[in-house]
C-alpha cells in the first residue's frame, strides 16, 4: 500500500471517534430525523447504535480514518455469514431507547435487499463539517485500494443525491431505489474491484458467482457527509 495514501486502518481505539463523526455527519439529516425525532437526543443515540456497528466490523470487516482523524469509512466482508453483534438485541434498546423499532426497520429493509454475491459492504461513510465533500472523496477512495486487494465487488447504500454523485464518480453504479421506512429512499450502489473485471464483465451487472445468501448481520449503510 503506497504511503501516500490518505486512510489509516482504525484500531479499537478509535471506535469512539469513528461513531461520533457518523453521528455528527448523520444528526442533520431526514433519515436521522425519522430515526431519532427528538432532537436533544439525536446525537447522542446516533453514536451509541453506531458504535455497536463499528466494534462489529473490527470483527467482521474493516474501518478507516483519514490521517487526520476527520473523516471514516466503515465495512463489513460479506464473503461469509456474519452474525449479528453479540447481544445486539439488549444493547440496541439501551442505545435507542424508544427508538430501537425505527432501527429495526431501517436494518430489515436494507438487509431484505443486499445482494447475495460475495462482495465487501461499505456500511458507514461520515465526514462531517467543512470540506466535507472533498474529505468524503479522499477516505472513499483511500478505503476503496484496500478493499481491491481483496478482489470483490464492493456495494453500499446512499440516501441523498450528492453522496450518489460522489460514489458515481469513483466507479459505482446504480442498483433498483429502496423505498424506505418514513418515506426515505435507499439508493443500492455496485462497483466491481479493478481484480474482478475480467471474470464478471462489466460494472452494470451483477457478478455471476453465487453464494448462498444470509441476512444475518443488520449493518446499517448510512453513506454520510
């Protein structure tokens, strides 16, 4: 991996800053406002359920910061079952409180849809704050050279027409719109690794191996900036 790339692997420690930068790129949005309507607790909840998902993908996946600490991308590698996180059902009714149905019903209907391949699932994008854009970009692409590496299609799950933009523009394509709980839409996105190419075709299909499809593991695909 060159030096001059952009991301750093998280370790344990940063779970905390990973969870509170989705939380602060989530809390403005109409997802988290159907989430968590009450705005004094909306931050707050948001970075408790988002740090179970981000301990559970030190285990199952992957998670990056940029060198600065700014920005992060979260992943889970769907080439095998994945259990849900350990007492997940306990520790989402702490986190949410009298929101956990919500959570429940945003994890059901994204997970109903993830495709059946073998692929890496990009299940949190945050960077909040000034130059989002341009920090969204850089841990995205970062991310995305180690995820080649291991030669799988890459999907993740966008909600606004901007974070679409910005997957376009670094080789994802569009999949069949979600219709979502309290009138969201989730936008599935698919790219193929530059090592996958020559044995599924091109970026606008599905690639043809087939493994058996699991719904275990109900990671959230909040793409955030």
């Amino acid at each position: 991996m060159s030096t001059g790339t952009p991301v750093v692997r998280a370790r344990w420690c940063d779970i905390g800053r990973i969870a509170d930068l989705v939380a602060e790129a989530l809390s403005p949005t109409a997802l988290a406002s159907w989430l968590v309507p009450d705005t004094q607790r909306r931050t707050a909840v948001l970075a408790a359920v988002a740090r179970i998902w981000t301990e559970h993908a030190m285990l199952f996946g992957d998670a990056f910061l940029l060198g600065d600490g700014r920005a992060a991308t979260v992943w889970f590698h769907r080439y095998r079952p994945i259990p849900s996180p350990n007492r997940y059902a306990d520790r989402l009714a702490a986190a949410a409180g009298p929101d956990e149905e919500n959570f429940l019903r945003l994890d059901e209907a994204l997970a109903v849809r993830r495709p059946a391949e073998a692929h890496n699932h990009l299940a949190l994008l945050a960077a909040p704050g000034p130059a989002a854009a341009r920090r969204a970009a850089a841990v995205l692409v970062g991310a995305q050279r180690w995820m080649d590496t291991l030669s799988l299609p890459t999907y993740a799950e966008v909600f606004t027409e901007t974070d679409r933009d910005l997957f376009r523009r670094h080789g994802y394509a569009d999949r069949e719109a979600i219709a979502g709980p309290g009138d969201t839409t989730t936008h599935p996105m698919w790219r193929l690794s530059p090592l996958w190419g020559s044995r599924s075709g091109d970026n606008g299909r599905w690639p043809a191996r087939r493994i058996t499809r699991t719904r275990n593991g109900r990671a959230t695909g909040w793409a955030l900036r």
